[in-house]
C-alpha cells in the first residue's frame, strides 16, 4: 500500500540536477512537488542564484561542475535549506564527503517513490525525520553538560546512534544531527557562552581533514572541549546565589567584575563573597574572574578587531603589560601571537 502525503495547498518546489532522463516518480508525485529538471551543475548553480528552491537533488556525477562541488556551494551561499545527494552507483567516500559540506541525504538511483515520500515529509515536518535523534536521548545529554558524566553520557547517545542507523551512512547523518543539535541547545541553555566561544566555530564538521576514526569520535572531542569550557566557567556550586553570582560575572565580564561591586550587587560585603566562592567554589573570586577574563580575552583576539590595550582596558586592566603577562603565563605566547595562531584555523 502507498503512503501518502498530507502537504497542503502549495506544493513543495524541487530541483533535481542530473544528467539522466527525467524519474518516472515525479509523475506520481506531480500533486504533490514541481519538479524543474537540469542537466548539468552550472546551470543548476545558475538557476539556484535566480530562483527560490526548497529542496535540491544534485547528482553527485554532474558535467562542468560536479555534485560535491555543487554542494558546497550551495552550503556556503545559502542558496537553498535541503540539498540531497543522489547517484546510480554506491559511494561510501563520496557520501562522506557530501555529509561534511551538510547534505541532509543521500540517496540512490533509481529513486523509489517511498523514499522521495520520506523525504518530503520530513521537509514539511521535520520533527519527523528519521536522522534525528530521539528527544529523551538529547534532553539526557543535555542535562549532563557541565558535569564528569557528559562523557560517559555522549558515549551511550553515540552508541545508539550506531545500533539504531540502517546503514554506515545514515549513522553519519545521525550523528551529525545530533550534534548539531546538542551544539544549538548548549549556547541556548547558557547564552553567556557567546561571550566565550562562537558557535559557527563548531560548525565545520571535518573528521576526515582532522584524521580522526569517525565522525563519532570527532564530535566527542568537539563536545567534550565545549564542555570542559562550560565547567570551567559555570563550576558546580551547590547554592543557588553561588550560582546567580557566577552567571552575573559571566554576563558583566567586560566590566572588570571588581569584587567589591559583584558582592554590593548581591547584598555581600566583599569579605562574605570570598568566603562564598572558597566555601562553595574551593577557590578564590580572584582567581576566578582572572581566569573568566583570560577566557574572555581569547575569545575577542579570535573573533573581534580591537587592538590588544583596548581589550586589556574593556576587561579593567589599566595596565596592558600586566595583563599581557597574565596572559603570557596561561599560554606561553603573547597576545599578538595567540591572534595570529588562531587566525590561520581551519573553517568551511
């Protein structure tokens, strides 16, 4: 028995690139989808730059510009939401590749109407689709950043990734997905994160260019670092205005944060707020922000144009030597160096 599809009025409109005589299935599917068919990748990348697509199917073998290429242009220009790729013969490698630049699928010809159907129904809903991850998965993961289980957790999330995927490719595709997500609900869950870390720089998804076994591997490191970053900057208090006062410094860091003002901020004395971050922290408030500033610090060297004085005085050194040599003794580098090494990090 055919399913079928609930998609409303408007139909969904698709381009399909491939140098083939057009699928029988989009007959079968004309109430549903208009198709425009083009038979080579320049003139798909053209049309793409002219017109408005919500799903592109690209042939991974095209003339003048081939799929992959197509791909990543599509990616890099924003030129439409949901690119699929799609060949006559199975290409493991190929497929890989195709994930990096964010293809959502990668199908096989001839198309079957049965996964064209999956394919746009979970476009038109995609709580729906089959590569997410299940909600309790993510919400246990979830609860688990900025705490030693992360790890343990994440590893389990994976493993039933990979138990759970049909196929080595659509395990890929899983955990890519969730990791994505993870990534978009950690910065959601702690928005003064942005102040330390941008969430484009977790984007690229590269095992391959990083030489690690997996895409599962990669983004356990990838999530492992985030979190290490979200316990070092928001440690397990155990008190509730412990906890306040942290997400208030993390919020106002680029005010120097000087103890005396945090704790009149907080109804403290000066003296009540050290005991505080001792008593509940087991470390100093001056050690603390110095070390939230040095984190702040390489955040703007990476990912802003001000000079080095005007970070050392936005972050309430006066002194911009001394604050280099704080700097100098976390990473064995000046300030200048630590901008140009980071600089020359690899982004799609």
């Amino acid at each position: 028995m055919q399913k079928k599809l609930k998609m409303g009025n408007q139909k969904i409109q698709l381009l399909e690139a491939v140098d083939q005589v057009r699928s029988p299935v989009w007959d079968d599917l004309a109430e549903y989808v208009a198709v425009t068919n083009v038979r080579d990748g320049e003139q798909a990348y053209r049309l793409l730059k002219e017109q408005e697509f919500q799903i592109v199917l690209v042939d991974l073998h095209l003339f003048k510009i081939d799929g992959l290429e197509l791909l990543r242009r599509i990616k890099q220009e924003k030129l439409c939401p949901t690119v699929v790729l799609t060949s006559q013969f199975p290409s493991f490698s190929y497929a890989q590749q195709g994930i990096i630049y964010g293809a959502a699928d990668y199908l096989l010809r001839p198309l079957e109407r049965e996964k064209i159907v999956e394919l746009l129904a979970r476009l038109k809903n995609p709580a729906n689709e089959r590569t997410s991850v299940p909600e309790e998965k993510l919400r246990e993961v979830l609860r688990a950043i900025g705490t030693e289980q992360f790890s343990e957790q994440l590893a389990k999330v994976l493993e039933h990734l990979g138990q759970s995927a049909a196929n080595g490719v659509q395990t890929e595709l899983s955990i890519r997905n969730f990791y994505q997500s993870v990534i978009t609900q950690i910065f959601e869950k702690f928005p003064w994160l942005a102040r330390f870390q941008n969430a484009k720089d977790y984007e690229r998804i590269d095992w391959l260019r990083d030489e690690e076994q997996s895409i599962g591997s990669f983004c356990a490191r990838r999530l492992d670092a985030l979190n290490r970053v979200v316990m070092e900057l928001y440690p397990a208090a155990g008190d509730d205005k412990c906890s306040r006062i942290l997400v208030y410094i993390l919020e106002h860091i680029d005010g120097g944060c000087l103890q005396r003002d945090v704790a009149a901020q907080h109804f403290l004395s000066s003296s009540a707020l050290s005991e505080l971050f001792q008593r509940r922290l087991k470390r100093s408030y001056h050690s603390y922000v110095s070390n939230t500033k040095i984190l702040r610090a390489e955040y703007l060297l990476k990912h802003s144009d001000l000079k080095i004085y005007e970070i050392s005085t936005l972050l309430g050194y006066k002194d911009a030597n001394y604050f280099s040599r704080i700097f100098r003794q976390k990473h064995h580098m000046s300030l200048s160096e630590f901008r140009k090494d980071s600089s020359a990090d690899y982004q799609i």
